[in-house]
C-alpha cells in the first residue's frame, strides 16, 4: 500500500480500495448479523431497533472505521514492530508515513510527528533516487502536523471566537507557538526545495503564511519570494462584520462533521436547533430556544439519547401532523463498510422524537448517503423523499431511492420505475419546477459522473435532460441547490466545484493559471425551460471545494447571498469559507473577510436563520473535519443588520403538503421609485444544512408590500393580499382569504446564560 503525496480525494492518505477491500468483507458481514439480530427481536419497536443497531455499529467503530477507528493504525504499528533488518528504505519510509497519518488523524500529534521525522531521517540522505521528492513531501507532511499541532493547543484548547478567522488578529492570535514556528521551519525547506509552479510548493506557500499570520508575522516577517500579498485577504465589498457569539449562547460545540437544522419544532415561534455529528459515537443534539437569548440542550428529554452518526439532517412535516420531523443521512464516503441506516425522526408533538424508520419502511435497505431532499413529486398533498446513494467501485450500482409518501405513515420506493435511480457518486440532491409547470423536478450532483436533472413528466416518471439542457457539467462537484438569485420568477441552479486544493486557493490568489474544472457553475433560468451558464458573468470564478453551504438574504434587500464551508477532510486543507454577496442580481461580490465568515476550519451544516426574532438571518454552522483529531467548535454569526426592511411567512398547507414546500412567494414592493418583485420559494435552502421552512423575505427600504402573493402548485391555487406593513411575523393557510399576525419578542442573543 504505497504511500502518495499528493492526493485530491477525500482521504488524508490511506489507499481507499486497498483499505476498504480488506474491511468491506468483515463489515458487510458484521452488519448483517446486526441486522438479522435485530429482526429477531419481533416485540422491539423500531425506536429501540435503530438504538441497537446503532450501538453495535459504535461498538466497531474502531475495528471496522477507516476514518474514525484506531484499528488501521493499530496494524501499522504492529507491522513496523515486526519489520526485519534489511527491509528496504522505500518501504520503511512508507510504513513510517502511513502510520504518522494515521496517528494524525486520531488526533496523536506528537506520535504523528515523531513518526514523520523517524520518515525524514530515512530519506535525509538516501541514495533513492525519488529521495528529493520524498524528502519535501515529509517536510511538507511535518509541516502541517506542527500546524495541527498549534491548532489544538491555542484555537481548540484556548478557544476564542476569533479563533482561525482569516485574517487572523486579536484573540486569533496564537499564544503557544511553537507548532506554528516549526511548521514554518519545515515549509521553508519545501519552498526552497521545489519548483513555484509546483502544486507542492503552492500548496506550502498558502500554510506558510497562514503559519505567519499565527505568530502575529504577517505579512511583515514573511520572506518577500514567499508572500502572499495582503490584497489577497481582503473583501471586494466591505460589509459590517458579523460576530461569532456561539459560546454565549452555548452552541459552540467541539465536534466533527455534521448537519444542522433551524427550524421550530415545538411550535412556540421561537427556532430551535438540531446538530448531528458523522462520528458513529457521536450523539445527536437537540438545542431549545429558550426564547431568552439563549438555547438549552434537551436531547434527553426529546428521546433522542443513543441516536448517534448522521453527515447530514432534512426536515419536513412528512405526516401533516403540524410537527417538523426529520431525517439523517448516514455512511457517506464509507462504501461497504458504511452501509449505517438512516433515521426518520418523527415529532411527537410533546417534545418528544420517536425513530419510525422501520416502521415507515425506510429502513429495510440502506446504502452509504450523505444527501437527500423532500418534495411533493407527484402533487398529491403528502411530502416525499429522495435519497441521494453513493455507487462507487466497492458498491457497484447502488440506486438512488424515491420514496412516495402513502399518507399512512409509510413509504414505499418507486426509484425503478420513475427512472431516477441515478447509479452515480451522488453528493447533492434537490427539488425545484425550472420548467414552472407545477410538477417539482429533481437535480442529482455526482461525483467523477455527470450530474442529472430529471424532468417530472407529470405521471410519475422522469426523464434525465441534463445533457439536453447543458446542465450536466463539472464531473467533480458536490452542493447544488435550486433558487432564484435575479428575481425574474424562473428558478435558476448553481452547482459547486469539487476539486480545488490549497495549491489552486494559492495559485489564483498569486494571479497564477488555474484550471477551469475548479470553478463553480451558476446555471441561469432563461425563461423557456433551459439555462444559460454564467458563472464568470457574476463573479463566481474563484476555486473552493464546498461541502457545507446555504443561502439566505445577509443584507435584506431582496437577493438572496450563499455561504460555502469549504476544505477537504485532510488536515492541510485550511481554506476559508466563502460569502458571496449578491450585487442586485446582476452578479456577486466576496465579502468574506469584511464580513468575519473566512473560518480556515472545515464547514459542514450551515443555517441561515432568524434565532432573535429581530428580521435579520444569523448564520450557524456545524464545524470540524472528517478524523478524530479534526474536531472544531461550531460558530453562530451574529447579523449585525443593514437597516433594510423584512417579512417573515409561515405558509400552512391544507390540500397541498403541510410544510408548504415547493411553494412559491412573490413580495412586489416599491423602492427608490421603482416597482419590482422579489421571490422566494419554500424549501430548506441548499443541499448541506438545513434554513428554517418559514420564509424570511429581504425587502430592501421598502416598508411596504404592496402586494404579496402565494402560488400553491398542488392546488393550483394563487392566495394574494394587498398593502401590508412590513417588519411582521405572518402565517398564511392555504385557501384562507386573511393572514394572520404572529407576536414574538426580539431577543438579544447572549443576554442570559442558564
């Protein structure tokens, strides 16, 4: 299992097939005992089924987990324990760098590096002929466990909330140093070792100046050859700076990768907060608002104790019951071994979740997801769902699933013949009508296969047409969602970019050629069923690789702005997470450093939402990497305001789904003299984190509406009302001629601590 120094995919270094094929075996197996375990016990309800299962998939977690277990490790140290006199340099040096991964990635820095440098002192000299390249490739991989090393001794040990925003000031600032200053020791000897127009030496000059900007050395310390210039951190707009206030409202939670939801769920008008965490022992987390300023977690009393894993979480009313249930995605990346059950989360109503996965019939077969999207496909009042699989070498042809609400509590999967099984890597999934014939259509991001967006042809059946509409590019990407960022009335798509590294951030920041597969897509509605691409039109055309992200009016003026979290799960991705701020609709502007969003920690579920009832959308976003030893603290930034007017619907449905999603919104006000219309329809937002299925609408300076209007596509039933104020929380029920007025306090995020 040869060890590789530069790697683009998901791992840190571990060989994925070489890995997986010897524990798919031994999972798969493992998985069906629990499986067949479980069935044997007929008297256990489902909740307690999915507790089970759950619990022995932890109990192996070491054993059986390439990215969360030690048991890789734990074999690579037994193997250079046992490794004969004679074993050729090549080969230890391989052993020694796999392992120094590995201990990297459990978070056993110091073993990491003692490692590397038991690596380095093999090749430093050595008569090997790739000895050179293997040489900086360990300099550079010491490097970037000094810099992890720093990392949890100052931004997760002596956490601030400035911690590891760029450009790093103030509380950022490291005050244990050393991980810092020997990772610029070992980066120097990489840049002074290999070519500039090396991804290797790119790669190491982004981490050296970010190591610089640690030290407080930036940018006067930093060797002139070596700098990256200021220009580079700074905003094109500037913009009131948003503040991380997380740990004053007790959401700074330290944990890995996972998804988030916004939304009230025990109906009292205040939003709530769900996080999950992919770590298989990780629980999830149920927060209150406590309609205070604060949240209080009530995981305990919600039911949701031994509920653990889940990458991402969706919500939907799936029984129009008036309760936001919710489901969890499990076992992406994970091919065979991470063949986990997902969950569906039904609201009880009294505070309290039940697991029903089985019971609704979602539970019977399963494969590794990270992505799924609810929808009324078929219009007939009750929400499905789809479910974005991942097919891969190791699991060939595992299908996408559909699953059609029978509105008696259980599904069943119609994929096959609605012909959306997909048998793609699939990252994102969503629901939008682009072709605005009531009938929601569906768009499927893969990874290394072109995406699709199937057609609903209104009978039950799809038609992939993204080639036809030349919307199937970017054989790497990742989020997607349906939106309408002009505010013409036709939905338009943007899909990310996933394959940008370090070495493309620095190689654009240095004004250096960038490969165009590395940009993002923004797919523009034309108004005739088909769409244009315009990405470098509006600006999009900087190299990230998002996984979390979402969108939602930073500004209130109508149009709506996007939030990635970016940085693949090996510890040398820090790259900063993006806002792009919508100009008008007539193109977008980074303001990321302006705004305090470029968090170099890794970013997953991102919620933009209205926590203090003020008008304004907060942003909240589930932190940390894929590995052990890459937990971060979660973030909420606090909207400092812009002054502009809002408006904030709850849409109810009666013939069409309860939560009223694929509904659209048209608010048409007048400002600076000027008529025109702002959209927005009812959903969750992007594909990786989950906004609150009340709409917040931006107004701009106008106070007020001079009509609003609801287009339900169920019912074909247009609700419109006249001259209302703005600065308001309203319900609207379908069909009903008024609307109602909701009274809820603004609150000050913070003011009181349990």
């Amino acid at each position: 299992m040869p060890y590789v120094l530069h790697n683009t995919h998901y791992t840190s270094r571990y060989t994925w097939q070489m890995i997986l094929g010897v524990l798919w075996v031994l999972g798969a197996i493992a998985l069906m005992a629990i499986a067949i375990n479980a069935s044997a016990e007929s008297t256990t309800s489902g909740h307690q089924r999915m507790l089970d299962l759950l619990q022995q998939i932890a109990d192996k977690t070491d054993d059986e987990n390439v990215y969360l277990g030690d048991g890789f490790a734990r074999q690579l140290r037994a193997q250079l324990a046992t490794t004969p006199a004679g074993t050729p340099i090549s080969m230890l040096w391989n052993l020694h760098m796999q392992l120094a991964e590995a201990e990297l990635g459990l978070g056993n820095e110091a073993e990491a590096i003692s490692q590397f440098n038991n690596a380095l002192r093999l090749v430093s000299p050595s008569e090997i002929p790739t000895s050179a390249q293997m040489m900086n490739g360990t300099n550079f991989r010491l490097g970037v466990a000094y810099m992890r090393q720093g990392e949890t001794q100052n931004c997760c040990l002596r956490h601030t909330p400035e911690s590891c925003i760029l450009p790093l000031q103030d509380g950022a600032i490291h005050t244990q140093q050393e991980g810092s200053r020997k990772a610029i020791e070992h980066f120097t000897k990489v840049l002074q070792n290999t070519a500039e127009d090396e991804p290797l030496h790119l790669a190491a000059q982004w981490l050296f100046n970010i190591a610089y900007m640690t030290i407080d050395g930036y940018p006067d310390d930093v060797p002139k050859q070596y700098l990256i210039p200021p220009k580079a951190f700074e905003s094109e707009e500037k913009i009131p700076r948003f503040t991380n206030i997380a740990s004053d409202v007790g959401l700074d939670i330290f944990d890995l990768s996972g998804g988030a939801i916004a939304d009230d769920f025990d109906n009292d008008g205040y939003l709530d907060l769900v996080v999950s965490t992919w770590d298989t022992r990780g629980q999830i987390r149920f927060f209150r608002n406590n309609q205070d300023g604060t949240f209080s977690e009530r995981t305990e009393k919600a039911g949701l104790l031994g509920l653990y894993g889940g990458l991402n979480l969706v919500q939907a009313d799936y029984d129009n019951d008036g309760n936001v249930d919710f489901f969890v995605l499990r076992g992406a990346w994970l091919e065979q071994s991470g063949r986990y059950p997902n969950s569906l989360l039904r609201n009880n109503g009294d505070g309290t979740f039940t697991d029903v996965t089985f019971d609704a019939g979602l539970g019977d077969v399963h494969y590794p997801t990270q992505t799924a999207s609810w929808g009324d496909y078929d219009n007939d009042g009750d929400i499905d769902l789809y479910v974005g699989n991942e097919s891969t070498e190791l699991l060939r042809n595992a299908p996408c699933q559909l699953f059609r609400n029978n509105g008696d509590g259980t599904f069943t999967d119609v994929a096959a013949e609605a012909g959306v099984q997909n048998f793609s890597y699939s990252k994102s999934v969503i629901w939008g009508d682009y072709d605005g014939d009531r009938w929601p259509d569906l768009y499927v991001s893969n990874l290394e296969k072109a995406n699709r967006l199937y057609r609903n042809n209104g009978d039950g059946t799809f038609t992939n047409v993204a080639r036809k509409l030349k919307v199937a590019g970017l054989m790497r990407s990742f989020p997607a969602w349906f939106w309408d960022f002009d505010n013409d009335g036709i939905l338009d798509l943007y899909v990310s970019a996933y394959s940008a590294g370090i070495a493309d951030l620095a190689a654009n920041l240095l004004d250096l050629p960038v490969k165009r597969e590395v940009f993002a897509h923004l797919y523009r509605g034309d108004g005739h069923g088909g769409f244009e691409e315009v990405a470098e039109q509006y600006n999009l055309i900087r190299p990230n690789a998002p996984m979390g992200s979402n969108f939602g009016d930073l500004d209130n003026d109508g149009y709506l702005d996007f939030y990635l979290g970016t940085g693949y799960p090996g510890f040398k991705n820090l790259m900063p997470g993006v806002m792009y701020r919508n100009r008008g609709g007539t193109g977008f502007a980074d303001v990321s450093y302006a705004g305090g969003f470029a968090h170099i920690q890794k970013g997953h579920g991102v919620a933009f939402a209205d926590y203090d009832n003020d008008g304004d959308q907060d942003i909240f976003e589930q932190m940390g990497g894929s590995f052990p030893g890459d937990k971060y603290n979660n973030v909420l930034y606090e909207n400092p305001g812009f002054g502009n007017h809002w408006l904030t619907v709850k849409l109810v449905g009666v013939r069409s789904n309860r939560s009223a999603i694929g509904a659209r919104i048209r608010a048409e006000v007048i400002e600076n003299g000027q008529r025109h219309s702002i959209y927005k329809y009812v959903n969750s937002g992007g594909s990786f984190g989950a906004n609150p299925l009340r709409q917040t609408i931006g107004l701009g300076r106008a106070s007020t509406i001079e009509v609003l209007e609801v287009f339900w596509p169920t019912s074909n039933l247009t609700q419109t009302f006249h001259n209302m104020p703005a600065d308001q929380f309203i319900q609207i029920v379908e069909g009903e001629k008024q609307y109602t007025t909701l009274t809820l306090k603004k609150l000050k995020l913070g003011a009181v601590r349990d």
